[in-house]
C-alpha cells in the first residue's frame, strides 16, 4: 500500500487554481499572492521545508479568515510523512492543521453557500485527511472523508466544467475507483461507497489536465508516473514523466529516487547505479529530504541491481550499509530491512554459504511487523531449496 501513499497528496494545485477562476474577488487572483504562494511551492517541492514554511506562515499572518493558510501549511508535515512513511510524529501537526481548514471553510459557507474557495479547500481537506487514514489503513474513516471531498468536487464542476485544471482531481477518481479495487483486494468492499470510475476516461481526463492546465503540471506528472508505473507496470513512459519532474525540481528525493527505479526495472543497470548513488550521496550530506528512509530504498535498490550483474560482493556491502541506518524512529522490521534480510540470504546461497543463507531466511520469518507475503513465502522456499543461481526477477 505504500506505493499508493502520494498519488492523492498531489490535489493541492488543483484547489488553488480552480478556486482562484472561480471567484474574482478571491486572493487566489491577486498576482502578489500567486507568486509568493508559489515560490512557496518550488521550495517544498525541492524539499526546503524551513524556506516553504516560511513563506506559507507569512500567507497564513496577511490572510487568517481563508482556508489557504493553514491548508499550505499542512503540506510540510505531509511531506515529511511521505518521505518517513513509517514515521508517526507528523500525523498530529497534520490532521490539526487540515481541521482547520475545514472549520474555516464551514465558517464560510455558512455565511455564504456559494463560496467555490471554502467548498475547494474543503474538499482538499478531506481528501488529504483521507489520504492518511488509508495509509494507517483507517479504512471506514478514510471512505468518510473520500465522500465528502468527491461532494465538493463534484458541486465545483458544476460550477466550472470547463476548467482544465479540474480535472486533474477528477481524473485520479476516474482512474483509481476502478483501478485500485483490482490491484488491492482490502479495497473492494470500500467500492459502494463511490460513483463507478473510468480507467480509460480517468487517463484522458488526467492528460486534459497536464496538457491544458494552468497550474497542475508536476502535480499531473508525477501522479501519471505512479500510475503508470504502479497499476500500468508500463516503465518506458514512467520514465517519461519522471526525466520531466526531475529536470524541474532537481533537489526532490521521491522523483531523484523513481528515476532509479524505474532504470532498475527497464534493465538499464549502469544508469541505475549512477542514479541511485547519487541519492545515497546526497543523503550522505545531509541534504534536506534525502532521509534515511529514502537511503534505505535507495540501498536496497542498488542491492538487487548489483546482484543482477552478479556483483555479490558489493550486494552484500549494500546490505551491510542499510542494516547500519539509523532506524531510532523508524520500524526496526521495516519493508525494506526485511527485503534485505531475504536478498542477504540469496547471496550467501549464491556463495554457497548455506548456514549463513538459512539463518537469514529465519530471521525473515520471524520479523512480527514485515507485512510482505511474497518475500515470506519466497524465505519459505528458500529454506527447502536453496536459491540457485539463476536470479529471479521481482522485490
């Protein structure tokens, strides 16, 4: 579930930009704003939080009585928690700060029903609060809030159908109510609860937005990426879209890190291993949002590219490195320690060391939180035949 864990976070454009066309009077249109709240953006997106929080907590000081304020300002926590999945401490800062919003857009549109900026922000709330109940895998609270961000949604495309940057949100409904259920089956009895989706439509509409929006380019961009990459499995035109987020914001670990990946999975290894060494240097300069959970991906990716080169030794020293990481908030049995623990023992079988290949798989099996079944029935395997040498494609 993971991998579905920012394809929503991307909605925040959409909001500014539509409720800006919506109401003249709005700040959205006042040119000071957008450009402050933008730049505020690009450093977010390049992963300066100190500088977007800055710049968002002087928005919030000039405009108290709009949703806008604290609405930016719960992007920085969510960010952190994309970055740090495991990681719980931002959950609080988060959900207060989207609880604002929602008791200011109330506020509004009780005195004024009409109001396309608090049903937009409104929206965006609960769509992100969402968000995080279904990564903490709070599914019926998160239906609740998917609800109330789809009524919202739908009373502004009423008002505005032929927005371009609309349907950016509308298009990941489109896509995901019918895609999602079939990728993961925890999500199907959630499926009453919404309108039908549209795979094919939720493209066409998703592309509509990318092509002819005015404000939602990264946004679309990088939620096409996981699409294609998570549900389409189609790794060419990932790559596409992660080369175009990559060159416009440089300093963003998750694309510096997707780009990697997906080299890794289209076979293209030498550029695999640049990619992914750079994001371990950069962590290994403290640069902001190259933590040590975007590391620890980046060290296991690296592992399993070196074992397809068949460069064991080095596989094993990459282990070595990720088991070092400082995990003090983390997980000690996360995704990717246990990945770890299971690709550690496939080379040492490859080496022929059995006794050491064995002891790995156990320690797989008996990790209480790693929630991979595939690694564990592959443990499994492993300590009945030992892997061989023909290395076998997969996590």
């Amino acid at each position: 579930m993971h991998r579905l864990r920012s394809i929503s976070s991307a909605l925040l454009l959409l909001f500014l930009a539509s409720a800006a066309q919506a109401q003249p009077a709005s700040i959205l249109d006042d040119p000071t704003f957008q450009t402050e709240a933008k730049q505020g953006l690009e450093y977010l997106y390049n992963m300066d939080f100190g500088a977007a929080d800055q710049v968002f907590g002087e928005l919030t000081a000039l405009y108290p009585d709009h949703p806008v304020g604290p609405f930016l300002q719960a992007l920085i926590p969510w960010w952190s928690i994309q970055l740090e999945p495991d990681d719980t401490s931002q959950d609080a800062a988060f959900t207060q700060a989207l609880d604002q919003v929602i008791e200011v857009c109330g506020r509004r549109l009780k005195a004024h029903p009409g109001d396309v900026d608090a049903m937009f922000f409104k929206s965006g709330a609960h769509a992100f609060r969402g968000r995080l109940h279904s990564d903490r895998r709070r599914w019926l609270r998160a239906a609740r809030d998917g609800q109330q961000a789809l009524s919202f949604l739908k009373q502004v495309r009423e008002l505005e159908p032929d927005n371009h940057d609309l349907y950016f949100g509308i298009g990941l409904f489109d896509y995901l109510a019918e895609a999602a259920p079939k990728r993961y089956r925890v999500l199907r009895p959630f499926k009453a609860f919404f309108p039908r989706g549209d795979r094919d439509r939720g493209l066409r509409e998703l592309e509509r937005a990318r092509t002819k929006g005015q404000f939602v380019p990264t946004e679309v961009t990088y939620a096409l990426l996981q699409i294609h990459y998570v549900f389409e499995e189609d790794y060419t035109s990932s790559l596409g879209y992660a080369l175009w987020l990559r060159q416009r914001h440089p300093d963003n670990s998750l694309f510096h890190l997707y780009e990697g990946r997906i080299y890794e999975q289209l076979g293209q290894l030498g550029p695999a291993r640049r990619v992914l060494s750079e994001v371990l240097s950069r962590h290994a300069i403290g640069q902001s949002g190259y933590t040590d959970a975007i590391a620890e991906r980046a060290l296991y990716l690296l592992t399993r590219t070196e074992m397809r080169l068949g460069h064991h030794d080095a596989a094993l020293a990459h282990i070595e490195r990720l088991e070092r990481l400082n995990f003090s908030r983390r997980n000690l049995d996360s995704e990717y320690r246990g990945l770890s623990k299971l690709r550690r023992g496939m080379v040492h079988d490859i080496k022929g060391e059995r006794p050491q290949a064995v002891r790995c798989y156990r320690e797989v099996l008996a990790m209480k939180d790693f929630d991979n079944d595939s690694a564990r029935d592959r443990a499994r395997d492993f300590l009945k035949r030992p892997y061989g040498s023909k290395v076998k494609r997969g996590k």
